[in-house]
C-alpha cells in the first residue's frame, strides 16, 4: 500500500514551535502544524499526527517561530503613504488645513493615490498585516495596489460634502463610491465599506443616504468621530448636541458602525456606544503624535465594545506599525487605570486579529486561525536576538517583539511576503526597485511642501 496515496494532498503544511489560534481565547499550542488547501485551513494538529493524514506541495519547517492569525489594520489612509514626514510636530486641524489639503489639492489622482497604497501595501505586508481597512480617495486605485500585493481590503467609499479632485459633491461620491463596489463585488479579496469622513465634513443628508445604502447593501460604515476636543465644541456651537448624539438621532449608530479614534468620550457617550453596539478604532500612535489625546479604552473594554487597532496614515502616524499599536494601546491602558493588568497582551493580539475582524463583519473568516477559516498567517521568530529569553510567547509578542521578526505573510493561503535571515524581504506581487522608483518620483514633487 502506498502511504501517501493514503493522505490528503494539501497545497501547504506549515510547521512551528507554537500556534496562537486567537479562538479559543488565550489558547497557545506547542509543536504543532496547519494544513491549507485552496485558501483554507483544514488541518491544526500536532506535527506528527498531520504528517499521518496530509502531504503537502510545499511545506515550511519553523523551528523557534510561532504562527498567528494575519494581523489586521482597521484604520488606513494608505493614498497618504508619500506624506509621510511632509508635516510633523504639528497639531491636528493645522496638519490637515496648512499641509495635507494643500498637497491633496495638488497631487492627488489616480497614480498618486495608486502609487501611495501600494508603498503602504509593502509596509503592511512586512509587518503581518493581510487585511486593511482603508478610507481615501480614488478608491479604486488603493483596490489595484491591494490586489497586485495579493492583500485582502476594505476599500472604503469615502464621502465629504464639499468638492475635492476626487468629486464634486455628494452625489457624485456615493455615485463614484457604489460603482466601484459594484465592480469588485465578485472579487475574493476587495470588499467595501461606505466612509464618511467626519461628522465636521459631512451634512445631515448625507448620513441619512449613507444610513441607508448600509442598509440595502449590508455594509460597515467607516467613520473618524470624536477625535479631538475642537471637534467636540464645534459640533456643539454648530448643532447643539456632541457629535455621537447627532450621529445617533441621523441614525449611524449601529453594529455596522467603525467609529474612529473616539478620543475626546464622556460617560454618556460611551453608554451610547454600548447601547448601539458600535465598534471602536483605537489608533493610540495617531492620536498621541498629533496630541488629539488618549482613547478611554479600558472604559470601553469594561462595556464589553468591540475594539480593533489602527494605525492611521504613515502621514500622522508615520509607521503603518499594528506591532507598535498593540505595544502602546496596552501601556497606555495600564497607565491610565493604573492598574499593571489592565488590557493583558492576549487582549491586545485579539485587538490586532479577531476584534478587528469582527468590526468588519469578517470574523467568520478572518481574524483567527481555525479550520474552516480562510488561511491568512502570519509567522513570528521569536530567536531574534530582542525576544530571547521566551517564557511566554504570547506576551513576546505583544511586549517584545517588533515587524522585523514577521519572516511569512500567507494571505487566502498563498505566500505574499517572507524574510529569510538578514536578508531583504521578498514579496510575491510587488518589486522594491517599483517601490523605490515611485517614491524618488513623488518625493522630488512634494518636497516643496515640506513644512520648515
């Protein structure tokens, strides 16, 4: 009898001294493998037992790795990438009004956008990152750059009530926003969410287009809210009530609802956002740079809110980095409460994965690894020189470890990204003489820009 004629034939088998599933909550398993076969894990067990029922094409041996659930980004602006740097050290509404508009006004299109989310698309994938969840113009171009990186997305339609180079009002960016989803809806790896912008961009009828359309099409609304304090006090010059309550009376709170930084709470608006069911983007690296302030999250974690990690634009932030996120959301929490056990690491991975899954209404098929599941990995080494010792991995990862350890990026089962030794990474989709052409371009023309 043949003893592989015996045995299902995988396209992978991947071997590592430990496994963090993410479900069931803080599970961690020694020497085991997982089998992928057409995008799908159907296998997690110990290596000898999947060596019994499976043969691979090709199988990858990890000796000192563990293997995670691909990292997820719930907060991207990934058209900013050649922004990065243009404007530091400066408070948010002068960021966004004396240097990122004017250049907007002045770049950005298609190429632009297209170039800077695949230079975003990079960034990611070294770090682990195999879904995003992005929020710019010319949408499509950020699906295109997506797809050539083999990287799942969420391209969000964004929407604003005054013209930009993108669309001339809203009409014309519900319009332009829906044909694209419409164009990508067969694809296994772009889905859309509908993105206003921010309460102070968007009108009253707008949100209510927007309310519905969600609605009928079943889709997640991608929304900044309560960034900033100024934010707060303008809404209520302007309409009377905070910016949560007004989104609830027009009716966009809601599960579907992905509220954005959610910085400046009160009591009551967290209670709001319990009531509703609203999932949260915490994007702590964002916030702090641009002094927008701190996020209450252990106030938000104590209300059982769903909460994902963000890292926002590389022109805020300026590291598209779900490892420095996970890092500073869990030591921010410890000091604001006070309190050493305050979001535990587990709690700050499930953040990164599963949490951020299901603010996108994906958690059936991303954000953990289990069978049935589509196969989105990511391998860590836990050798390198600044994680060793290793008494817990888990907390490694969070406390420890940095994307320069990330050595395999699997998205839908297929090897985007690895990194062996010293080596630069490779990528299955992208080229870094492409990455570091376009950059040399779009530097030379925004350097004028460049805030003194």
């Amino acid at each position: 009898m043949n003893a592989i004629a015996d045995k299902q034939f995988v396209d992978y088998i991947i071997e590592a001294d430990w496994l963090a599933p993410v479900v069931p909550q803080r599970q961690l398993l020694e020497q085991h493998a997982i089998a992928v076969q057409d995008g799908v894990i159907v296998a997690i067990q110990p290596k000898n037992e999947i060596h019994r029922h499976f043969h691979a094409a090709q199988q990858l041996e990890l000796d000192g790795h563990i293997l995670i659930p691909g990292l997820i980004n719930l907060h991207t602006h990934l058209g900013m990438s050649m922004m990065r740097g243009l404007a530091d050290d400066v408070a948010l509404m002068q960021w966004l009004q004396q240097h990122i508009w004017p250049v907007e006004q002045s770049f950005v299109a298609e190429r632009f956008v297209r170039d800077g989310a695949l230079l975003g698309c990079a960034e990611l994938l070294q770090s682990g990152v195999t879904c995003f969840n992005d929020m710019y113009f010319f949408p499509q171009a950020t699906a295109e750059a997506a797809i050539q990186s083999g990287m799942r997305a969420y391209i969000g339609l964004v929407v604003m009530d005054f013209p930009t180079k993108y669309a001339h009002d809203a009409d014309d960016y519900l319009a332009k926003g829906l044909a694209i989803r419409d164009e990508w809806r067969d694809s296994d790896l772009i889905r859309a969410t509908l993105a206003p912008h921010a309460p102070y961009t968007v009108g009253d009828k707008t949100f209510e287009q927007i309310v519905t359309y969600a609605e009928q099409l079943d889709l997640p609304i991608h929304l900044h809210l309560h960034e900033t304090q100024q934010e707060v006090e303008e809404s209520l010059t302007k309409f009377g009530v905070r910016p949560i309550e007004r989104m609830r009376q027009l009716g966009v709170l809601d599960p579907r609802l992905i509220a954005v930084h959610s910085v400046a709470m009160n009591e009551q608006d967290l209670d709001l956002m319990q009531s509703h069911r609203v999932n949260v983007c915490h994007c702590p690296s964002s916030n702090l740079k641009l002094a927008s302030g701190i996020a209450p999250i252990s106030a938000m974690l104590k209300r059982d809110l769903n909460v994902g990690l963000g890292t926002d634009s590389s022109a805020s932030n300026n590291r598209l980095d779900i490892w420095t996120e996970m890092r500073t959301a869990a030591l921010l929490a410890k000091a604001q409460q006070q309190d050493a056990a305050a979001l535990p690491a587990w709690q700050a991975l499930e953040m990164a994965t599963i949490h951020a899954a299901r603010a996108l209404n994906a958690d059936s098929s991303i954000g953990s690894l289990e069978v049935g599941k589509r196969a989105d990995i990511c391998a860590v080494n836990l050798q390198h020189i600044n994680s060793m010792p290793c008494y817990d991995p888990i907390s490694q990862l969070v406390y420890a470890c940095g994307r320069e350890q990330v050595t395999h990026v699997l998205v839908d089962g297929e090897l985007q990204y690895q990194k062996l030794s010293f080596q630069p990474g490779v990528y299955a989709g992208i080229e870094p003489t492409e990455i570091k052409e376009i950059v040399q371009l779009w530097q030379a023309k925004l350097k004028p820009f460049k805030a003194m």
